[in-house]
C-alpha cells in the first residue's frame, strides 16, 4: 500500500497551502509537512521537510520509502530509497537562472548513467520540453513537449518511439481560483498560475477523465483537494508549517 501511494503522488500535482496569517512586517510562507492521502478504506500519509532556506530535502513515506535532495552549486541531487535501499540517483545541472539544463539517472550499483535528460524553457520560465536519451541506446528517445495558455499548462504530449508509445494529456482550470501555493521544485519550472479543474489522458484506446474540487479557506488557499477518476476518489490533505 505505502508503495502504491508514493509511486501515485510522485507524478500528481503538488499544492502547498498557506493557513497563517500575513505579518505586515513581512511576507508570511506556509510548507506542506504532512500530506494525509485517502482513497475508500485506504489511507496513508507523505512528511515533507525543508532546510533552512526553505528547500525541500526529504520526502517521506516512512522509514524505509524516502528520497532526499542535496543543493550545490548549480546542481541538485536526488536520492530515492526503497525498502531502505538506495533505488536511484538523479543530479540535475542547472543554469545561472536556477533552471535545470540537464540530469542524469544511475540505477543503484551502476557506476554509470542510465539515461540522461535534456529540458528547455520558454522566456518566461515555463518547462516547454523534455528529452531522455538511454545512454547504452541512444535511438531509445523519451520525449515530453508542454503547451501553456496564460501562465496555465494547457496540454501534454508524451512520445516513445522505441516502444511506439504516444499519450496526451489536457488539462482545464478554475480561471476564479489562483494556485496559491510554492513550487516544490523550482529548477524545473514555474507552475500554473490556477487551480486544475480538470486532466483528460488519452494513449491508444485509454481515455481517462480526472476532476479536481477543493475546499478554500478565506485568504484563497486550498485545505483539501479531491480528485476523481470514473469511481475512484482521492481525497487529500495538508497540514502546514508557516514562517
């Protein structure tokens, strides 16, 4: 179960929610420190944990299903731990503007690079492209192209050549809700500016519609997100730590 979590919530949309009041000396920042996950009978939490510059360093689903994150100069390296055991590496390079330019993935106990990962960015700081090239196979191409429409990600198309492999993913928005919350990885890119109503992901004969609710506080910011896929309901929520 806690694996099925952790794999499910390391692809979706990550919202992080401001509950204090703002001090009029200065900008108040609220982190996500628990994400509480619930679907039927089922449930399980996610802790999350920052540095003191307020960079997330650890995500964890216990013990023994963690990833860490490591800051240096111009780089980021993430570590992901199953069952205790290290599973990967991955060290993002990045630019003089904080943007990843590339990362490279090591399986671990290999000495060398499984794969590794070119981005691009439009002048505004919106990830626009992604291309993973297998380092032992470089006609085995993964490529990842994003759209946006006023600020918002409007749509996603996933290519794999080797394994004839195509999905596109569109996405709706509250246009009367802004997203609210901090970007948990910056280096990849700027978010959406609203909340997502709704994903609809098409690849062969599979068309599965995702729609998101929420519930608001007064200041504007999410305290719980549901979303629904056909019967299923994910239901989520946070508990925050502001300064």
């Amino acid at each position: 179960m806690k694996k099925k979590y952790y794999l499910f919530f390391a692809l979706v949309p990550f919202f992080v929610l401001s509950t204090c009041e703002k001090d009029d000396s200065k900008e108040t920042v609220c982190r996500v420190t628990v994400m509480k996950i619930k679907s039927g009978e089922e449930s399980d939490s996610i802790m999350y944990v920052y540095d003191d510059k307020g960079r997330l360093i650890k995500t964890e689903l216990d013990e023994n299903w963690y990833t860490t994150y490591q800051y240096g100069t111009n780089k980021v390296t993430e570590k992901s731990y199953a069952d205790g055991a290290l599973s990967y590496t991955n060290v993002y390079t990045l630019d003089f503007d904080g943007y990843a330019m590339t990362s490279t993935y090591t399986k671990a106990g290999n000495a060398d690079p499984e794969s590794t990962t070119t981005y691009d960015f439009d002048e505004d700081g919106y990830l626009i492209s992604t291309t993973e090239v297998d380092e032992d196979d470089h006609t085995d191409v993964d490529i990842n192209n994003y759209e946006y429409e006023d600020g918002n990600l409007m749509y996603k198309e996933h290519i794999h050549d080797k394994s004839a492999f195509y999905s596109e993913s569109e996405y709706e928005y509250y246009l009367d809700k802004p997203n609210k919350f901090n970007n948990r990885y910056p280096y990849k890119g700027k978010q959406s500016v609203n909340l997502t109503k709704q994903m609809t992901y098409t690849s062969g004969t599979i068309n599965r519609i995702s729609n998101y609710s929420y519930d608001i506080n007064k200041a504007g910011y999410v305290i719980r997100e549901i979303e629904t896929i056909g019967t299923i309901i994910w239901e989520i929520e946070y508990v925050y730590d502001c300064n």
